[in-house]
C-alpha cells in the first residue's frame, strides 16, 4: 500500500494505491470474463451511489426545514419568506423525483436478476418451454429499463446532491459555513457523488448513445411519436399528462435537431426536418453511416442537455405513476412538470441555437475520425 489520499470529503473511507507486485493470485470467474464483469459491477454500484445521493438529498432536505422553521427573521420563521419557502419546496421535490425514479430502477433490477437466477437454477432444467420464455422475455424488459434508467438516477443524483446541500448552507446563512453545523459536512459528502463510478459527463454519454440508438433501432415508432405528440396533447384530458407530452415533444424535437445537424455535418443534404419522408431518409443515412462519421460534435456537445430532457420526461413519468397509488402525491408531480417545462423551452433553445463563438472555438481543435 502507498499513501493514503487526503481527499475533500468521504473521511470514513481510506483511498490509497494497493501494490500487488509480486503476489500470488487466484483466478475469479472465467478466463476472458473480466471486462464482463467489471460492467457489471460499475451498474449496479452505480445504482447504489444514486441512493446514496438520494440519502444525501433527504439529510439536507430534513435539517434545511428544521433550521428554516427555527430561525426567525422580521417575526416569522425564515421558512415563511416567500424565496426560502420556494427553495425547501425545490428541495422536497427533487428528493422525491430521484426516490421515485431509483425505486423503479431498483425493482427493474431486483425482477430482472430474479429472472436470471430461477433461468440459471438447478430446477430450471425441469422448468416447461412456456415458463422460460416468460422468464426470459422478463429479465430483457427489466434490463431494458434498467439500462435506461442507471445513467439517469446517477446523473441526476450527482447533480441534484451537491446542488441542494448547498442550497442547504445557504438556508443556514453564516452558520453554514462552520464546522459546528451539518451542511458544511454534506455539502463535501456530496461533492464526490457526481464523480466516482463514472463522472455525470460519461452518465450523458451514455444517455445519448442509448437515446441514438433507440432512434435507429425503431425509426418509424420515433416518427410517429415526434409527429403524432401534436395531436396526443389534444386529445389528452389529464393536466399533467398533457405537461408531460410537452416534455416528450421538447425531447424529441431536441434529438431531431441533433441528428439534422448531424447529417449536415457529415452529409450534404437539403431534408427537411417536418416532412416524414425526409425524416425516414434520414434516419437511413444515420443506421447506415454513423459509424462512418468524422464529425460527432454536434451529439456530444448537447449529451447533457439530452441527459437532462431525458430525464425530465422519466421522472415525470414515474411521479405520475406514483399518484395513480397514492392520489395526495398529485402536487409532487404537478410541481416537477411545471419547473420541468420552463427548464426544458431553455435548454431546446440552447440546442437550437447555433451560438459562433462557440463554434470558432471548436473549429480551432482538430476533428479526429472515429477507427
């Protein structure tokens, strides 16, 4: 072993190098397995840093309300102030958007792995062809989901964390700045949540190149929801869900931009974006050339902004759920689809927006074509 690391937060826990020169070694798992395995592990232990962000966000949710109901300005509690009273209400709901999405996340892994195991026990071999493949078609549903879902509660989780224990110490005005209270702690504490088991930047990556591939993989169903969302929103009589076809429709309509942009990129085109026929050509050129484009700039410059309309449009769709249990949940998600909306019209903006300083800046790095 070398030094222990001196690091900002996350004390309880010794970080250092650990030498195996020399030592003996015992093969685990099969030969050629590793990779497979390591993946494995980082998926689930990236489910788990999401809970632990989760718990971060309800400590400092919990002790922002006690300091805000105990602290009184001009004759009232700060919580009464009109700016606190929205904060702690900010607060509580992204705490309950990210509990509601990692319990999905985590009973889609729970289910998928119980799949896997009764497919993969003793017993199966005298389990009937209609039970397999009911086991079976189970466990790929469930991964599914869960693919979708991991990179969304870790991104969300790593973000969300830090931003509310600091909005935690600002609640705690100069008090918050000292060792004698909790939020200077858990806003370290939280500091590493959006680094380890991969950075929020890799969690968007891999968001995107899911989200481009569902695209390709089912261009037609893509089409159909991207032209069809107009007249679904019509026709919806629930408030919420129709706050939650606008976020489908900004989420869309940003992937449609991106992949425009694409192909004029790397392809001389004149489609257009509203004509389905255009579209569906499109989406030809990208399953037929993608892997052949230099130029990928204009996807990885927006991976986080897609991350985050995903990610709107997923919690959104789990707090919905969630009031259909429990109906006294209804403000939860009404809350989060109106914040959702106003951030979402920004960020579709903000991909929208061809901005030339920024393209100057990088025209001045080398495109590097993809091997």
């Amino acid at each position: 072993m070398t030094k222990i690391e001196e690091k900002v937060g996350l004390h309880g826990s010794a970080t250092c190098e650990v030498l195996y020169n020399g030592s003996d070694a015992e093969l685990i798992g099969e030969v050629g397995k590793g990779f497979d395995y390591m993946l494995h592990l980082m998926n689930e232990a990236r489910l788990g840093v999401a809970f632990q962000g989760l718990g971060i966000m309800e400590a400092v949710l919990r002790i922002a309300k006690q300091y805000s109901l105990e602290r009184e300005t001009w004759g009232k509690p700060i919580a009464h102030h009109e700016m606190i009273c929205e904060k702690l209400l900010d607060l509580e709901v992204s705490t309950c958007g990210l509990r509601s999405l990692c319990f999905q996340a985590a009973n889609a892994l729970s289910i998928s792995q119980m799949a896997i195991h009764r497919l993969r026990d003793q017993d199966s071999q005298s389990m009937n062809d209609e039970e397999r493949t009911r086991l079976t078609d189970l466990h790929k549903k469930y991964t599914r989901r869960l693919r979708r879902w991991t990179p969304l509660v870790k991104y969300f989780a790593g973000e969300k964390a830090f931003f509310n224990a600091r909005e935690c110490m600002q609640l705690h005005g100069g008090y918050g700045f000292t060792k004698e209270y909790l939020p200077e702690w858990w806003l370290r504490e939280s500091l590493i949540i959006p680094v380890y088991e991969g950075t929020s930047q890799i969690q968007s990556l891999m968001c995107l190149k899911d989200s481009m591939k569902e695209v390709i993989r089912k261009p037609t169903s893509f089409i159909e929801s991207s032209l069809g969302l107009k007249v679904q929103n019509m026709r919806e009589k629930n408030p919420l869900k129709r706050k939650l076809i606008f976020l489908r429709q900004h989420y869309n309509s940003s992937l449609m931009v991106i992949i425009f942009r694409l192909l004029k990129e790397n392809v001389r085109s004149g489609l257009s974006q509203v004509d389905p026929s255009d579209i569906r050509k499109v989406l030809k050129i990208l399953t037929r050339e993608l892997v052949k484009f230099e130029n990928l700039r204009p996807a990885l410059l927006h991976a986080e902004r897609i991350t985050e309309l995903k990610l709107m449009v997923n919690v959104g769709e789990s707090l919905i759920r969630d009031v259909k249990t429990d109906p006294t949940r209804e403000w939860i998600a009404e809350r989060w689809m109106n914040k959702s909306l106003a951030k979402a019209a920004m960020i579709k903006s903000e991909i929208d927006m061809d901005d030339p300083v920024l393209a100057a800046r990088l025209a001045a790095i080398p495109v590097i074509p993809m091997t």
